[in-house]
C-alpha cells in the first residue's frame, strides 16, 4: 500500500482499515489524520508542504502525491497570491506567531470555499523556526446560510414595501420597518411605476410603522417626494406621530414637498380633496338635498 | 434648422414637446423657441410634454429649470408633463429644483388644468372690467 503521508510511513492497516499505532508519533499523526473537519497540514520555513492529511484531500482534493513539494498558495485565489496577500500570511505568523483569515480558497478542481484558516509558526524546543503549521476549515456551509439569511431578510423587507391602489387615483404605501438606501430605491422605482401605470395624482406614503426617524432616512423619504413630485403626482405623508414630528424639527428636516398628517384618516381626507372627491354621509346628503 | 421638437400653440398655450434622447444643440433650441414664442403669441403659458423622453443629463435638467423661471418673468406658467419614472429618478439624483414649476402625470391632465388657468384669468379680467 502507498504511503498515506510524510509521517505514516510506520503505521500500518490492518484488514479493517484501522490505523495501527507502533510509537507515541504514530499516535499523534493518527490523530491528525484522524480529524475530518480540519485539513492539518505542515509547511517548510517557505511555505512548501512537508505533509498532507486525508481531511486536505476531502476538503481540497489533490493526494499527498500532488501537493507535497508544492507552496500552499496553491489553494489561494490567484488575485491574493498576486497582490502578495498570501506572502503576508506567513510574514504574520512569522512576526506575531500565529495568522488567522477568514475568506475565498480555491478546491483542486478550480472551485471555491470560504475556509477558516490559521497559520502557526512551528519553533523546536531551542527557539529554531522549524516551519509552519496550517489548519484548513471549511466554513462554506455557514457561509451559505448567512448569506440565506440576508437574502431572506432582505425578502421580508420587500414584502413590508407594499403599493396598493386604494382608489381609483390614490396609491397607498403603508411603510414599515426602517428605510435604507437600497430599500428606498426600489420603493421609489415601485411606486412611480404605480403611479404612472395607474395615472394616480396622490401617493399616501404611511410611515405610522417606522420605529424612529434618523437623517438618513428623511434624506430618502424627501428624495421620493421629490421624484414623484417629478412625474406629476404628490405625495401626502401619513403617520407622524408626535415623536416623529419632534425629531424632524429637531433635525431640522423640511418635509415642504408633502402634504403630512398625523392620521391615515386625515390623509385620505387630503387625497380625496386633491382629487375632487366629495365623501358625506348619506343622512347629510339627505338633508342638503331637503334643504 | 433643429428637428424634433414641436412649438405649438393651442388656443392660449404652448405646446412643447421634447424628443426621446434630445442632444445639447436640440435643448438649447427648445428655450430659445419656446421663450420667442412667448412673445409672439398671447398664451397664459407653457406646457412641456416630457413623455417621449427617455434620457436626462445635467444640461437638459438645467435648461428645462431655467426656462420655466424664464417663462415666469414673461408672466406665464409652466406644466411639466408626463416625466417618465426613470427620468423622475435621474432628476433626483441631479438634485433639479422645480421651483413654483406645476408637474402633471399626463398631457390630457395639463391640458384640463390649462383650460382652468385661462378660465380663471378671464375670470379675474371681467372681475377687474367690472
């Protein structure tokens, strides 16, 4: 049977498959290789590798025989070991004794995996640098679900932004949650959309479900007033709770481009009125009729 | 002589309408032609018909600011109609002050409010005859 590795070369497998150990080394070394979840691997003083771990192999996909020799930044992406990042991992672990990266490595077959990789400077029992010690984890299936988890954040964000049409001529958008840039310019391409799709003069934007107020976001909010104020339609502003209000005085934001109203109410009150809709009970319609 | 933009006068306005992707020498036109216009003919005002336009610079969107100022020193009102969502958003971004300037959602709608303008001023002139 080929050897496995630089530092197997004692131990031996039996019929099972099991790893036999004949010396307390073989132990350790049976141990490393013994670890699936961390590619263990030793490099020289320059980065070339001196062993190889059959986690490397799962994790990266080249034998011992391929890679043994070879300097590790074979697994870096090419753009890391030409902007010199690579050298500077060693330097680190060099001058601080220990380097630690999170990022991009690259697999055998060209692919990548986000790997938590620390490198230890490997000194004797005389202080001599002997080389380094590189643990490789990969962390792709964390990555992932971070990454599913943003996504769906930002999902549930676009399903808050909902443009209804509660009249014909007025677009209601009950805003909730806070507003970022990205957030509010898809709002803003949304509802002028809207607007225009639907030839609407009045857009009641309802911020009764946005927690608090910062510059920011007024700086968005006054950008979509001003954008649908462009196209022809106008914008009344509902919700402005008292501590809303004292916040935009406080910040000195001027809201001058918008009808606002504390009420949903009063806003349709305003909406109504902008587009020449006279709404009465029908006992005073009655009564103005009698008269 | 500079294609593509149309100067008309309907009844007691002026009817402009703007190409899809007009260049600096077209713009230019525009203000030009729409201000000597003005002065020909005894209109209540402008109405900018946006809709075909598909690209705003910086140029454009300041030409088209000015020139409703310069509209109202002539003692008239400007409508802008029909802007595009995308050109709205353009204008945002360039930060483009409208002033006084009324903005429409379409060339039907500027034209109802246009009616009402004039309507109203010959309301006030009989007023101010009587």
């Amino acid at each position: 049977m080929a050897k496995e590795g630089v530092g197997t070369a004692e131990a031996q497998t039996d019929k099972q498959g099991k790893l036999r150990a004949e010396s307390d080394l073989d132990m350790l070394r049976i141990l490393v290789d013994s670890i699936m979840e961390y590619a263990i691997i030793m490099l020289d003083t320059k980065g070339n590798m001196v062993s190889w771990s059959p986690a490397a192999e799962r994790l990266k996909g080249y034998s011992a025989a391929e890679v043994v020799g070879k300097h590790f930044s074979i697994f870096s992406l090419p753009e890391d070991a030409a902007s010199g990042k690579t050298d500077a991992e060693l330097k680190t672990a060099v001058r601080e004794g220990r380097f630690e990266d999170e990022g991009w490595r690259v697999r055998k077959d060209g692919s990548k995996f986000w790997a938590n990789v620390v490198i230890t400077a490997l000194l004797d029992t005389d202080g001599t640098f002997k080389g380094f010690g590189m643990v490789t984890r990969d962390l792709s299936q964390r990555k992932e679900a971070e990454e599913r988890i943003k996504g769906q954040a930002k999902e549930i964000l676009e399903m808050a932004t909902v443009i209804v049409q509660v009249w014909d001529g007025i677009i209601l958008v009950p805003l909730i949650g806070m507003l970022d840039s990205e957030r509010t310019q898809q709002l803003m391409e949304r509802l002028l959309q809207r607007l225009t799709e639907t030839n609407s003069p009045v857009a009641l934007i309802d911020i009764t479900g946005v927690p608090t107020i910062d510059t920011q976001t007024a700086q968005h909010l006054i950008e979509t007033i001003k954008a649908v104020r462009y196209i022809g339609s106008e914008v009344v502003l509902t919700g402005v709770r008292p501590a809303i209000a004292q916040t935009l005085v406080h910040l000195g934001i001027d809201l001058s481009g918008a009808t606002t109203r504390s009420s949903l109410t009063a806003g349709l009150r305003v909406a109504f009125e902008i587009i020449n809709i006279h709404v009465a009970h029908e006992s005073a319609q009655g009564a103005a009729v009698g008269k | 002589m500079i294609e593509g933009i149309a100067v008309l006068k309907l009844r007691d306005v002026l009817l402009v309408t703007m190409p899809a992707d007009p260049d600096d020498s077209t713009v230019s036109a525009l203000q030009s032609r729409t201000l000597d216009a003005m002065e020909q003919h005894d209109v209540k005002g402008l109405i900018l018909d946006l809709s075909k336009v598909e690209i705003l610079d910086s140029y454009f969107a300041r030409t088209v600011a000015e020139t409703a100022k310069m509209v109202t020193l002539m003692g008239g009102e400007t409508l802008i109609a029909g802007m595009r969502p995308s050109v709205a958003i353009t204008a945002t971004e360039l930060n483009v002050t409208l002033g006084a300037t009324r903005t429409v959602l379409t060339l039907d709608r500027a034209l109802d409010l246009a009616g009402n303008i004039s309507r109203k001023k010959s309301v006030q002139k009989t007023r101010s005859a009587l």
